[in-house]
C-alpha cells in the first residue's frame, strides 16, 4: 500500500507538530484553511499533527435534536467547547491527552476513492497503535459513540473480547483537495466518558459508556509523544516523511481569526 498523493506532492508528505491549540473552534476552523490551500495549489501534502482543547465535536444531525441546547450547556459545565462540525456523524469528545491528525492532499480528482480512504488509512493508522503495543483494529464496536464503520478500536489484552474506541476518522472532500482528520485518545479517558455520558443523555442517544477508553487504558504508562512517533513511522513505511517547521506553514496558510480566541 502506498499513500495517495498528487503531483504537486512528489516532494512527499511534509509532517507539521502544532505546539499549542489554538483553542476548539480556531483549531477545527484551521483544518478547513489549509483544505482550502491545498485546493488552491498553494500547499502540498501536509500532516498537521496537534493536542486539542477539550472539545465535543457534535454532527449535523444532533443540533436538531430538541436536546441539543441542554447537551452543549453540559459541555460547559464540564469544561468543553460544544462546536458542530460540517462533517456528519454524532459527538465525538477530545482533549489534550487526545492526538489529531489533519492529512490534507491536493488532487485534482479527489472525489474517487473517499471510501477507500477511510480503510486505507484505518488500517495504516491501527498498525501504528499496533506498532505502540496496542491490539488494535478498524471496525466499529457495538454501542460506541460516534459510531463508524472504520473506526480504530483496542482490545483488552486479558480479555480480548472487552473493546474500546481509540481512533474516530472523518473526511471532507472538495474540488481539487481533501482532509483526512483522525482523532486518537491517548490518555485520561475519564472526563471524555463524563461528557460524553452528559451530552448523549441531553441528545437521548444510546451509546455504551464502556466503549470510551484509551490507550493508556489498554497499556499503562502509554502516553502521546510515543504513540506519535509509532504513527509517523507508520506513514513513513509507505511515503516519504520528512519534518516540517509550524512557523513555516503558518507563513503559508494564516491561522483563523476566531472572536475570543489568541492564536498561540
């Protein structure tokens, strides 16, 4: 397997650490800019890797839900952002013991081979987290948040049938260009049940709250800067990676400018 890239990307894929989060909403809005680069040619392929503010993402479809304005005032309380993104799917939780990955590629035909995207990079993704010591796998769980049909989840090395969510993917695809996101829990899985728990008992939403783990729930002591470096590997092993500077791509795609909010 190789990863899909465009001529302008022959240079290959350029992977980016974001120091700091520029706080929920500049974050996800970010994500969006450098899509929009890329399909203006003016950025190449690009792994935009960063630690999150505490977040709950919901979809489309669960801000119509009469519960929605009592689930994001339960996200407060609890200390996250409740923002909707474009892309579908139900609420998913994150925060800085989380790891986002925004791989975003122009290509002129971007639409062909969406789905296959999502099992191309699941699979790439979950021999990473094997990689990391993890058993893990693509294929969704019964009753996990968020639900998905390429989903990343780890098994319980004792009990190999108990199973948790690690890894939510989405895309967003445009003329010319698309964002691969994947979001990995790494650690300090308790308030993202917590929340979870609170904003899928607003929506009335089932969901099963054992299904909300971590990687450091499976493997103690796991933490993000070595699941990190198992992930970059991993796309190593099948383009060619090199290290590029936030302060260069910065220059290049100017971050969002979100009322209340410093970029770092």
């Amino acid at each position: 397997m190789t990863l899909e890239q465009s001529p302008q990307s022959a240079g290959g894929l350029e992977w980016v650490r974001q120091p700091e989060s520029f706080g929920a909403d500049a974050d996800l809005q970010y994500g969006l800019e450098l899509l929009a680069a890329a399909k203006q040619g003016r950025l190449g392929s690009t792994m935009r890797v960063y630690r999150p503010a505490p977040t709950v993402a919901f979809g489309q479809r669960d801000a119509h839900l009469p519960g929605f304005d009592e689930a994001a005032r339960r996200c407060r309380e609890l200390g996250f952002e409740p923002l909707v993104r474009k892309a579908g799917g139900r609420a998913a939780a994150y925060h800085d013991g989380c790891l986002i990955l925004d791989h975003v590629e122009p290509l002129t035909d971007a639409i062909a081979g969406a789905k296959r995207r999502f099992s191309q990079f699941g699979e790439l993704i979950a021999g990473g987290l094997r990689d990391a010591g993890l058993l893990a796998a693509v294929g969704e769980i019964p009753g996990e948040y968020c639900p998905g049909e390429f989903s990343i989840h780890g098994a319980h090395a004792v009990d190999p049938l108990r199973r948790v969510k690690l890894v939510g993917t989405a895309q967003r695809v445009v003329a010319g260009a698309w964002l691969f996101s994947s979001v990995v829990v790494v650690q300090d899985s308790a308030p993202l049940r917590e929340v979870l728990t609170a904003s899928y008992g607003a929506l009335g939403l089932d969901w099963d709250p054992a299904t909300a783990g971590s990687a450091d729930d499976l493997v103690p002591g796991l933490d993000v800067g070595t699941v990190e470096r198992s992930l970059r590997a991993a796309y190593a092993g099948h383009a060619a990676v090199r290290d590029g500077a936030f302060a260069e791509l910065l220059a290049r795609v100017p971050a969002p400018v979100v009322v209340g909010v410093q970029p770092a």
